[in-house]
C-alpha cells in the first residue's frame, strides 16, 4: 500500500484477482475511499439516528460557511455532542420523516444535520445496532442562519470552540487533510451545499424540507405558516410524481492526459488564474447523452484543437467544490497532422502546449504545488504541476509510466 498518507490505501488496492491480474492495480484518488460505512438504508430509521446522534463514541464534522473546523490545516476537529446540543436537540429525530413534512412549518429552522456514516473501524465503547458495530459521524452546518435563536446559539458554539484555539479553515481547495480525513470531509462538505443551495423547489418556488438524513430534500404539500394566515402553498408538480423529493446532484466532468502520436510528448494547458509556468490537464463538463470518450474528444478539441483517437479511462476522483465527479482518462493522437494546437475554438485557455516527457518527469519530481502555493526547494524553474492529490498528476504520471496499459495477452 502506499506509504503516502495522504494517498488513499484501501486494502483491495493490493489483493490479487483474475481482474487485477489482467488490468493491473486499480488507481484510488484524493477524496475518495472513505473510511466510513455510509449505511444509506438507516437514513429514514430516525430510533436508530436518535440513539447515534447522542452516542458518545459520535463524531461531528463542523463546518461554517463550507469551512470545516480544524486543529491545524491538516486535521479535522471532531465534535462530540455536547459541544453542539445547542443546535441539535435530543428530540431531532423523535419524528418520521411523514411526520416532519405532514406538519412542516417554514417558521420552524433547524441548523443542517447529516449523517455520514459509521466507522466500524471503532470497536471499543462503540455504537452497536442490529449487526453494524462503529463509531456514527454526523456533519453540522454551524453557520449563524436561520431563526434569531439558531443563529445566537450558532455563535455560542462557534465562540466556545475557537476560544479554545480551534479555526474554520478558510481556503479556496483544502488538499491537505489525511487521505481518510480528505474523503469525510468532501462528503460532508458536498452534502451541506447542497442543501444550502436548495433550500426552496425548483419547481414551486417555496421552501423544501431536509429529509433523509440530509441527502434528501421534500417539497412539503402544506405549511403551517402559511396556514395560520389562511393562506395554502400552491399546487407543485414534484407532487404529481412517484416521489416528492429532489436528490444531491454531482455533475460529471472529464479530464485527460493527452499523448503525442509517438508517446514522447504530453499536452497541457493553463488557464489565467494560474501561477506562472503552471499547467495542468484539459478539463470539462460531459454534456446530456455524450459518452465520457465523446466528452473527452469534444472537450480537446473545443480547447486546443487537437483532434483524439483512443481514450482510455483511467481512474475517477470526487471533487467537492462543489459536487463534481472527475472521471480521468488517457488519450493520444492517432497522427501527427492531428496534434496541430488551436485556441481559436473556445478561449477558455490561456496557452496548451506540447512537453516532452523528459520535462514532465523533471516537474513531477520537484516542481509540482496547489494553486496559490509555492513549489518545493529544489524547484529553480520551469514547468510547474498539480500536486499528487490532484488526478491531473496521477494521470499525467500515468501517461508516462505507461500504468494505464492492460496485458495484451488474456490472464482471466
């Protein structure tokens, strides 16, 4: 497994299978391989969330204003309940989720709450339930909003817990968690902005209910606010289907590692935003029925011109910012009349170029840093990298290892 505590390591990374003998080791990205067991089917068994949500081997990820709660840059800060029954009373989950939207009332607000799983990891003086054994993990918005109440005792909290040298780290990307770490906190962080996105349909207009844990959303059919003025929420097509609900939405985005016809050259291209010799992988969003090799060949050569023959995908990464899946690929140009670069399509890039591989290898090795951040020591100049958190790294180490190769001969 890798020695890289940042890099994921699951253990079916190194087992063998007739799969794994054929296609080689399979590629775990940032973000992704979270230690927790997410349970979805024990989201609407609200005895089983009241008994986890007070349990005292529970654990709360934080998060003001999408910025989660840290001990340092590096490490999450886990709430126990006490620290944050202000906001989460002992009765939240007393209700069903009929209940909860038979008598919904929009004056009623509640701080968002979302359980995101067990670690079964946990054994000792943890949660046992029916045969699940582990640790529950909750995330909590504890952004002031909401009623005055809510909001005054999100500060109380807010206020106790930085008082005891706890911050909200604040920062665009946040890639320097542990790999376990990484992958709690981008589900948490997807799941509540999410719903802070989508606190009123869609389709009505009027405000929506946080069900199921926080992974659903109710358009509720009546509101008691509005009830006591003799007023009634309109009719809403959300209600004519089989399920009221709207569900997290994560939108596929490809990436790709492109090689030159003969396999000695990597093609790149950097946007304005980025530092100066940093360059990075092409990019974009898969289209309504487009397929992720279609997306692949249309995104290079709406960016640089370049015209793909075959793609090959290589691995995926989750990327909360805000819910993206990055489905990473390899593809290379069938001839060399192909690899003629163009910008003149879609101005979205600053630059694209052709590197040689030698160059590629030289920037893996001691040029490679974040957005906003400096390369190593040994960096003198040149080409700059994503860092190794990034797909784009390991698709472009990928390219030139030559990793995403399957056995020409048959092994199943």
């Amino acid at each position: 497994m890798s020695k890289d505590p940042q890099i994921p390591a699951p253990a079916h990374v190194l087992a063998d299978s007739m799969l794994s003998r054929h296609f080689g080791r399979e590629t775990v990205n940032y973000f992704s391989s979270s230690p927790l067991n997410r349970l979805s089917f024990l989201r609407s068994e609200h005895t089983f969330l009241s008994v986890a949500l007070k349990h005292p081997s529970t654990r709360f990820v934080l998060l003001k204003d999408l910025a989660p709660l840290t001990k340092s840059p590096s490490e999450l800060y886990y709430a126990k309940y006490d620290e944050v029954r202000k906001l989460v009373p002992e009765n939240a989950f007393d209700k069903s989720e009929e209940e909860m939207i038979k008598q919904f009332d929009s004056r009623k607000t509640n701080a968002q709450l979302i359980f995101l799983g067990l670690d079964e990891t946990r054994k000792q003086d943890a949660l046992t339930w029916k045969i699940y054994t582990g640790a529950p993990y909750f995330a909590l918005d504890v952004t002031p909003k909401g009623s005055e109440e809510q909001q005054a005792h999100a500060k109380d909290i807010i206020s106790t817990i930085e008082a005891k040298g706890l911050s909200f780290y604040q920062s665009r990307v946040v890639m320097t968690f542990s790999a376990d770490e990484a992958a709690i906190y981008a589900q948490a962080r997807a799941l509540i902005d999410w719903n802070t996105r989508n606190t009123f349909c869609g389709t009505c207009g009027y405000p929506t209910l946080s069900v199921n844990s926080g992974t659903k959303r109710a358009c509720p059919p009546t509101d008691a606010a509005l009830a006591e003025q003799g007023k009634q929420r309109p009719e809403c097509n959300t209600r004519t289907t089989l399920s009221n609900l709207s569900f997290p939405r994560t939108d596929p985005t490809i990436i790709v590692a492109v090689l030159s016809a003969d396999a000695k050259r990597i093609l790149l291209g950097r946007s304005k935003r980025f530092p100066p010799n940093w360059y990075s992988t092409l990019a974009g969003f898969i289209e309504p029925a487009e397929s992720v090799e279609d997306a692949v060949r249309r995104e290079v050569w709406e960016e640089a011109g370049v015209t793909l023959s075959r793609v090959v995908i290589h691995s995926s990464q989750p990327w909360p910012y805000p819910a993206n899946l990055m489905i990473g690929a390899i593809a290379q140009v069938s001839d060399p009349e192909h690899e003629k670069i163009s910008l003149l399509h879609d101005p979205e890039l600053e630059d694209a170029k052709w590197f040689e591989i030698e160059e590629v290898e030289e920037a893996l090795r001691i040029g490679t840093s974040a957005l906003g951040e400096t390369a190593g020591p040994a960096y003198k100049g040149g080409l700059r990298l994503p860092p190794h958190t990034a797909i784009a790294h390991q698709l472009i180490r990928a390219a030139i290892t030559g990793d995403y190769i399957t056995s020409k001969e048959s092994k199943m």
